[in-house]
C-alpha cells in the first residue's frame, strides 16, 4: 500500500503479487515448493490467506 504523503489516511494505490515459479530446465510453470507456501502463509496479513 502507498499512502498519500501529505495525508496518511488517505490510500493511492494498492498492489496484489502472485509467486509463481518457473522450472529452470524446461521453463515450464511449477507448483510452489511446500515451505515456500508455509513461509508465505505464515507472513501474509489475515485477510489474504
């Protein structure tokens, strides 16, 4: 989130990242690898798991 510099309260803009990862050998989308789930599940805001 970005706030506005002059007004705290107020939100500008708000982004959403999607991991993904990417099998180096054959470029090919993979599923995630479980601890890196756990990590993101452990260290995303209630609202977003």
């Amino acid at each position: 989130m970005i706030r506005d510099l002059e007004d705290r309260e107020r939100l500008v803009s708000q982004a959403v990242t999607h991991h993904v990862c990417i099998n180096p050998v054959n470029r090919q989308r993979q599923s995630l690898p479980q601890e890196v789930l756990d990590w993101l599940v452990q260290w995303s805001p209630p609202s977003q798991v």
